[in-house]
C-alpha cells in the first residue's frame, strides 16, 4: 500500500493505492490541479473512489476537474456533494471499495454529514482532529463531548495508528492521547 500526501494552500488531500499502481482513493481533493494529476498519474494510479470527510464547499472544490477525468465512487456524510450524488456512508460502516475496507468511526451523533475514516493503520480525521487540537468549530458544550468521543473512538484502536488531517501535519493516536490539549483541558 502507497500513501501520497498532496499539501495545497487549501487543505490536505491523500491518495492511498497499491504500491504498482492501479485503483486508488482519493481522500478530500481540496484542488485537482496540475500537481495533483501529475501525483496520480507518476504513480500510475486511477482514482476509483473518492471519500470525503465533510463538504465544506473549499475541501470539495476539487471534485468538478476530478470527475471530468475519472469515473468515481464518491462516498461521504452526504447524500450529495458538490451537485453530485454521494454513497452515504452510516456511524460504524464498514465499506470496500478500490481494494480497501473502509470503517467509518461512530461520531455523527456529535456532527451531521461529517466523517471520520479508517483503513488499516490510516485515519482520515478531515476538520475534527489535527495535531495537538481537535479542529471543528462547534459551541464548547458540545466540544467537550467531541473530545471524550474522539479519544475513546482512538483510544480502542492501535496507539500506531497514522492521523491523517485536513490541516497540519499528520500525527498518531499515540501522540494525541497523550498531548492533545483537548483531551487533557489542564495542559
């Protein structure tokens, strides 16, 4: 398995595929720019699914150019993005898709229409967690509850477990259950 990380002005987008090439997802494509097609196509890669951890309108922008170029399975909270139709993907799904099983964490009691995704070691986290915070813009009543959910929900799975954000640079489960400054509001 291949991760790429594509780090626009905009937001962070990953391409996960085999290690030869061939299908792949794309994670929250912000832009699908020149840069980006290049990335997909050195590694000879075809973006057969798209996953989206929420559809603010900056994080999806890429999605017009991207459906030009490749027919794509677009899986998100909603049932469509950015005037396309999208596979609703429910609290604690499990999915396949491009040769992967996708879990879908158990938080939208929390966030409507927002996702957080796993495949194998990879958590895609979108705006809820980056390094060292939790990133979503939610009243403090229910921040606290986010953050209790969020680390329970990371604290059952591996400490090795890769944190894969919309902003920042990546982290690990570890590294968060222990510095996160809103898991331990005292920091």
């Amino acid at each position: 398995m291949k991760l790429l990380s594509y780090f626009s002005g905009i937001g962070n987008s990953y391409i996960l595929g085999p290690d030869s090439g061939g299908e792949a997802i794309l994670v929250d494509p912000s832009e699908f720019d020149v840069t980006l097609v290049d990335l997909v196509e050195s590694n000879s890669f075809n973006i057969s699914t798209v996953l989206f951890t929420h559809s603010h309108e900056h994080h999806i922008r890429g999605l017009r150019v991207l459906k030009k170029i490749y027919d794509v399975r677009i899986i998100s909270g909603n049932k469509e993005i950015g005037g396309f139709e999208s596979e609703l993907a429910d609290k604690g799904e499990r999915i396949e898709a491009s040769g992967y099983i996708i879990e879908t964490l158990d938080l939208e009691e929390l966030l409507e229409g927002i996702r957080i995704f796993r495949i194998e070691s990879l958590l895609f986290t979108g705006t809820l967690l980056s390094a060292g915070r939790i990133e979503a813009v939610i009243p403090s009543e229910k921040r606290a509850l986010l953050a209790k959910s969020i680390q329970k929900k990371i604290t059952e799975i591996s400490k090795e477990v890769l944190i894969l954000p919309s902003y920042g640079p990546p982290s690990t489960a570890d590294a968060e259950l222990r510095w996160n400054s809103d898991f331990h509001p005292q920091y």
